[in-house]
C-alpha cells in the first residue's frame, strides 16, 4: 500500500483528545484523514500536512467520501443530542465502505452502567451495542475522568486561591491523563489484534481532595485546602465556557457520581496495553502548576 494513502480516519481530531491521537498516529508513521466540519480551523490547528475531509456524520455523501481507502476509523465526537445516532451512521457508512476495524472513544464506565446512570452514557452505551453487532473488528475505550479537563482547571485556580475546589470533595478519584487515553487509542489502531472490550481506562491510583490539595501547595509554594464546589459554582463557571444547558445537567449527574465514588476505583488495562506506569496524578499536577508560572 503506498504510505501516501491515508489509511486512519479520524472523527473528532480538532479536540483535545482527537489531536493527541492524530499526533500519536503520526509519530508512529501511520497515514492519517480528519473528517470535519470546520476545515479552516481544522488545518490551522492540525497543520498542512494532514489529510482532511469535509462533512459530517449526518452527510451520508461526504461520510462515504471520507471513508474512502480507509482501514480504521477512530470514532469521537463531543457530547450531544445526536452523539448516539452519528456514531452509528458511522459505523454503517464503515461497514459499507469495507473499513476493517473501529475504535471508539466512549464515555467512562461508571457512567454507562448501570443503564440510566447518565444520558451520555446511555447514548454511549447506544453505540457500543452497534458496535458489537457489526462484523468488523471493533473496540470501546471507557476512560476514567480526565486530568485535563476534570482536574488541570481546578489546580490553576488553586494556585492562585488557595482553594481546591473539587465537585467530588475528599471522595477519591482514580484520574486519568488525556495522553495514556490517546496512546492506547492509536494502539488499539495500529495493533495486529484488538484488545477485547470495553476497555476501562484509568490512573495508577485514586486520590482524594486532601492529597490533591497538598500537590496544589507544593506546586504553589502557598498553603491550599480542598473544598467541595457547589454545583450553583460549578455550572456558573461551565455556563461562562459556553457549555449548553443540556450538557451541564447532564455533568452534574457525573459530579454526584464522583462524589459518591463511582471513579475511585483502578484498573491496570493502560498499563497493560501501552507497557508502563499510566501517568500518575503527581506528575501533572506539578507540570500544570509549573506551566502557570
């Protein structure tokens, strides 16, 4: 096969995740197409060198075109209303386009089940069922809560408060860095053989608001406690992202889950698969704090 010809797609590749696979991806010398909807903004994040596709999932059209010489397909796409049935438009479309293998991006465990749990993981949960009902080789990956974007914000402000404020409290988390979850996602798509799923990814260790504020400090240099984050504090600062209504219930649901302990416990499948330590919480804390200045 000519190693011009782009043999990856991937859906989702201008996000935070999608972008550390695409790089994975390359620096692992695999041809590599983006399908998006923006391919302006596409081309100046990802830069010239990368293969893009214009369209959507809901264009029939421009997702066959997508698909076209393509071996594997990395599925991601943001949270919404229509995550569930674009997903599975896209599995079809693969499916006719004779695309060999799928490797899809889910929401975690703890949100999928049981049923109900959350309203993104039961769309999740939607797509995994097509998913192992389609005859190509296929994989779900459940990763843990992010340390990028559940833990890195909350540290930054720390420093700059000396207050931790945590919509889980002291209630351990077992977080989980966005580039283990990308590493094991272009693994699984250049691997001979699939690990078989779901694959629950998560860090080395949970640990609590007590533990993580004292990181905070050390990173600091001044003195920070935790707090619990009120979720009137939470969705304020989420409305001020610009994160829908629809979505902020729905992470709510997530923070009380949190709370509860649903993302404290640890599985060792990362290390497994990538072959070392996942990253430790530790780590990052003291590279997001070091990036503050």
């Amino acid at each position: 096969m000519p190693a011009s010809r782009p043999t990856i797609l991937v859906t989702g590749g201008t996000g935070r995740l999608g972008r550390l696979i695409v790089a994975d991806l390359i620096g692992q010398g695999a041809a590599v197409r983006v399908l998006t909807a923006r391919p302006a903004e596409a081309r100046a994040l990802l830069g010239t060198a990368i293969d893009l596709a214009e369209g959507r999932f809901e264009d029939a059209d421009a997702l066959a075109a997508s698909l076209a010489g393509i071996e594997a397909l990395l599925l991601l796409s943001p949270v919404s209303d229509t995550l569930a049935s674009g997903q599975t438009a896209a599995i079809a479309a693969a499916e006719r386009a004779g695309v060999r293998r799928i490797v899809k991006i889910s929401g975690s465990t703890w949100t999928i089940d049981p049923p109900g749990a959350t309203r993104s993981g039961d769309a999740h949960a939607a797509v995994e069922t097509r998913l192992r009902a389609s005859p190509l080789e296929t994989v779900a990956l459940r990763p843990n809560a992010w340390m990028q974007t559940s833990l890195g914000p909350a540290l930054v402000r720390a420093a700059a408060t000396g207050s931790l404020a945590l919509p889980q409290g002291d209630t351990p988390v077992a977080f989980i860095d966005a580039r283990d979850i990308a590493a094991v996602a272009m693994r699984q798509l250049l691997a001979e053989t699939i690990a078989p799923g779901p694959l629950v990814l998560t860090g080395p260790r949970a640990v609590t608001g007590t533990e993580l504020a004292r990181l905070a400090a050390q990173g600091s240099s001044r003195p920070v406690q935790w707090a619990k984050l009120a979720w009137a504090d939470q969705e304020a600062q989420l409305a001020a992202a610009g994160v829908p209504q629809s979505h902020r219930a729905n992470i709510q649901r997530f923070a009380m889950l949190m709370a509860d302990g649903a993302a404290a416990p640890v599985t060792a499948t990362g290390a497994q698969i990538l072959g070392r330590p996942a990253r430790d919480v530790a780590a990052f804390a003291a590279e997001t704090l070091a990036a503050t200045g």
